[in-house]
C-alpha cells in the first residue's frame, strides 16, 4: 500500500521563491533535460513578472515539509476554451500516493469553470514516458496525434486532448 | 498573369517601429482576428526586447514603398531541429504575385542553414483558410494532425509538417 499523503494545502499564489523551487523539482524528477528544466522555471519567472496575463496558471501541492510537486496549465491564446497542461511535476519520494492525479484533476476543474472545454497535452513517445503516458490514458485523455521525430530524430510527440465536463451548477 | 513584384530587399532586423507595422499588417489582411492581430505583434515586442533568444526570427519584404509581407518563424523550445512558422502575411494588394512562396522558402532555407530538419505550421479549418491551406499543400507540407473543435466549437486546428532539405555543402 502506498503511504498517504501529508496534509496539503493548494495554493494558486505564485510567490518569489516559486522559479527556484520548481527548478529544483523538475531537475530532481529526473524526467527533464536541462533545457526542459529551464523551460519550467522561465514559466514561472514570467508568470511573477506578468501575472494571470502570461497565461500560466499555477497550482502548488503545498505542505508542512514544503512543495510536493505542482502544476503549470493554462489558456491556449486564440482560442475559445482549449486548455494546455503545461507541466505536472511530483517529488519523488511523493509518487505513487495519487498527488498527479490530484494536482490534474484539479487543474481541470480550474479550467472547466473558467470557460475550458478541452485539456491538451504533449508528451514524447520515448521509453522513459510510458508512465506519463499511461498516467494520461487512464485519466481519459487519448491519443489525437503522434508527430513523427518532433523532440529529436528518436523521438516523436504525442498529442493527448480530454474533452472537460461543464462545471458544476 | 500577376504583376511583377517591385524591387524586394529583404530585412532580417527587427526595427522599433515594426510592432505597429505588425499590427496593421495582420488586420488589413482580413484573415485575423482583433485577439490574433495583438499576438502578432506581441512576437514582434518580444524579439525586440529579447533578441533572437526570443526565439523569434523574422524576414521582412521591403520595397521602396514599404514592407509587402513578413515571415514570423524560430526554432521550438525543447527540441533538436523543429521549427515553426508562426506567420506569413502579405499586404492585400500585392498578393497572387508569389510573395508568401518566396518568404516561406527563404524561412525554410534559413531554419535548415541553422540546423532545421522540420517545419511546422499550424491553421485553422475553416472556409477562410481554404487558400492558405492549398497554398502550404502545393508547398510540400502534409497534415499531421487535425485537432477538433481546438479554436472554436466550430474550428478545428490542422498541423502541418515538412521536412526540410539539408543546407547546400
């Protein structure tokens, strides 16, 4: 049986020791090359400098101990209500307890009552992603494109799209 | 048969007065809207304020009356050798003379001299884009992917791809 969670609280805040914290957690995930990993980062920098109009939304699985991992998700610009999960990082010693699964339902949650209609994804097709990819599959997203050597010669990306439920009355 | 287009320099810098040159590039054009129009130019910002590490590359058609169309493309973060064209507009009344297909293959050309072996291009289903997509189609670009109701309820996204030909030794 996997160990449960510790208490948590969610918090949308982006606060200045955010960048910091989420390169570290990326980098320790060991999911992400370097260039990934400031990827990540950059979006929270440009988040704290522009707010809720650079169009990332944050949710940080917060607890006593620190973060447990987040996710980045937001708006795609020019469109009406397709959504982009950007990133969903766990710390390690914290998989396997359900915290991506929480940290995505809620980030769907978040996006059905903001007006979002569908959730989209982008994952590579390489080895070390058959548990995101499975992660995904079982959450209800499928397969809508598979673009051949995107990332690298090796290695394609996979295009996942889930349509959300209308939020709760 | 099309007029001959006037003498064209072609300009790679990015000018502090090309935002609004941008701006009113896309919204005469007819095929963008007011949400669309602003992305455009905000491309233009960024580079201006970052550089080329904005990921932003330009090429502008210059003539002695002003500029008659633009490219918008770079490299994609997180990949070896994808690159994505962003934009290519041409001003109304210089177009049927072979503008768009000179900047899309000087972009090509430049993103395979820089290490390119894809280009990307996204767009829209719709009956506007009829002439756009059947102009990338005659241009070598295969649909990858249809993603359904990604812009709107009623507007699907196609992505297209082709691979680029390696630089001339």
């Amino acid at each position: 049986m996997a160990l449960p969670l510790p208490q948590i609280t969610w918090r949308q805040e982006v606060l200045p020791g955010d960048p910091a914290l989420i390169r570290a957690l990326a980098a320790d995930s060991g999911f992400f090359r370097p260039d990934e990993v400031a990827v990540a980062q950059e979006l929270a920098d440009t988040r704290l400098a522009q707010g809720l109009a650079s169009g990332y939304h944050f949710l940080f699985a917060q607890a006593a101990e620190g973060v447990l991992g987040y996710a980045c998700y937001g708006p795609i610009a020019c469109t009406l209500g397709s959504w982009d999960l950007y990133w969903i990082v766990v710390r390690p010693d914290q998989q396997g307890r359900g915290l991506g699964a929480e940290l995505l339902a809620r980030a769907e949650a978040r996006a059905a009552a903001a007006g979002g209609r569908s959730m989209y994804v982008e994952t590579s097709s390489r080895p070390l992603y058959d548990p995101t990819r499975r992660f995904y599959e079982a959450r209800g997203y499928r397969v809508l494109a598979v673009l051949s050597q995107f990332y690298a010669p090796d290695d394609d990306k996979v295009i996942y799209g889930k349509r959300l439920d209308p939020p709760a009355a």
